[in-house]
C-alpha cells in the first residue's frame, strides 16, 4: 500500500540501479532544457527534448519514450492539454510536471489529470533525478491489472474502469482513491489513508477533499447502476468497499 514515491525524496548521486531509459522533456526554455538534459543524461537516459505541446503529442505517437517531464506553462496547447489529450487515450507514460512556485492549484489539477509527480521550480536537478528513478522503478512493477469488487472493475494499467459492461470515468484522484479501497477488500481505509495514496505529496488538501470525492464517486457509481453504499462510510474512521456488495 506504501507509495514508493514517498520513499524516495533524497538526493541520488550513486549509479541507478534502473537502466537507461528514453526520456521526453518538454519545456520552452531552452536554459532549463539544457540543465535538464545535463542533470538526466548523467544517469545514463537517453533524452529528446521538445519546445511545445503539439511536438510533445507528435513525438510520443512516433516514439515510446519511458518517462515525460512536461512544463505546464507552454506555448499554444499548454502542459495539462497534453496531460489530458494523452490519457484520453490510454497513455499511460509517468509523468513528471513542472509548476511555477506560487501554483499550488496547477500541481492539484496536474495530478486529477493524471500526472505522476510534479515538480516546483526552480529545483534542485539532484531531486529531480532522483524523482525520475523513483517514478521509473514504479513503472517497472508487476501490479495486478485488474482489481474487482462484485460488478466493479478498476484497471491499474491506465484510468480505465468499469461497472458491469458500462464504462465508469474516473478523474486520476477518483481512480487513485478506488484503488486504495479495492487494495484493502473491505477493510476500513483512514481519511489519512486515503489523502496519502490519492495525493501522495507534502500539501495534502484535506480531509474534506477526500470525503468531496467520494462523493463524487458515489455519484459516477450510482448513475451506472450501483448500489448506493457500494463505497461505504465508517462513522468517525473513514470508508470502506461494502462486503456485502463483494460478489
Ligand atoms: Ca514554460
């Protein structure tokens, strides 16, 4: 249940252990794309870089690139249009997206849309580094794809989920909170629990985020069909997937 992200903040400078990996980096200023090159060929990645978005969805049609670091603030379509474009379709490449210091708001939206990590310019290309053979190592697990509760499917490959035959569309935070109550089968997850696994990172938004979802989740649930305490409240703890609803 633990997020190897967490784990894994200091600083590396020791040979990775992952192997070299292709690597796209977007980003419009060609000085930070320099010292992003320098900072992540010193691993042994193989890195192409891009200078807007519209290459950026070019390139990872015509190349499988392991890992994207993708600036947000972008000429024409900008960083969350290519977020959202490419998980629209399935893409599910990490990726790390870079925010301006003072947009707490883009790192939450960048994260809804399904981005892996972010990072806060400027940073230090040491943590950055070590944030990329963090999110690479993840992306090497062997996860069981598919996780059920009675008619409810939730793929861990992607943001894909199902209600029966029905489609059930997930914002990343929505898929990410359904994962950690399918993970626990039953078992009451904390509202601590669940901002830990759903958002991952230092600026946690709160307790009533998660129960804000939830709620919504209920909602997506419930208009395909699904009993309405299929996700079940534990007064004064948190939440659960109801066993009565398991088969
Ligand atoms: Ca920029």
């Amino acid at each position: 249940m633990a997020d190897p992200m967490t784990a894994e903040v200091q600083p590396k400078t020791t040979v990775p252990e992952t192997s070299c990996a292709r690597l796209l980096i977007v980003e419009d200023d060609s000085s930070l794309t320099a010292g992003l090159t320098r900072a992540l060929t010193l691993d042994g990645h193989e890195v192409a870089c891009v200078a807007n978005g519209e290459l950026a969805l070019e390139r990872l049609q015509a190349t499988a690139f392991d890992l994207m670091v993708l600036d947000i603030g972008l000429p024409g379509i900008d960083g969350f249009e290519v977020l959202r474009r490419l998980r629209a379709i399935g893409q599910r490449i990490p990726v790390l997206i870079l925010t301006a210091r003072d947009a707490i708001g883009d790192r939450v939206h960048g994260l809804d849309l399904g981005a892996d990590d972010y990072m806060v310019k400027p940073f230090d290309p040491d943590v950055l580094r070590a944030r990329v053979q963090a999110l690479l190592r993840r992306a090497d697990r062997p996860l069981t794809p598919s996780l059920h509760w009675g008619a409810l499917a939730l793929d861990r490959d992607g943001h894909g989920a199902r209600y029966g035959e029905q489609p059930l569309l997930l914002t990343g935070t929505e898929h990410r909170l359904l994962e950690a109550l399918l993970q626990a089968r039953g078992s009451t997850c904390s509202k601590a629990l669940l901002l830990q696994a759903a958002w991952n990172w230092a600026e946690s938004p709160g307790s009533d985020s998660v129960r804000t979802h939830i709620k919504n989740l209920r909602a997506k649930l419930a208009a395909l069909g699904a009993p309405l305490d299929l996700v079940e409240t534990v007064y004064g703890v948190g939440f659960r997937m109801n066993p009565d609803h398991a088969a």
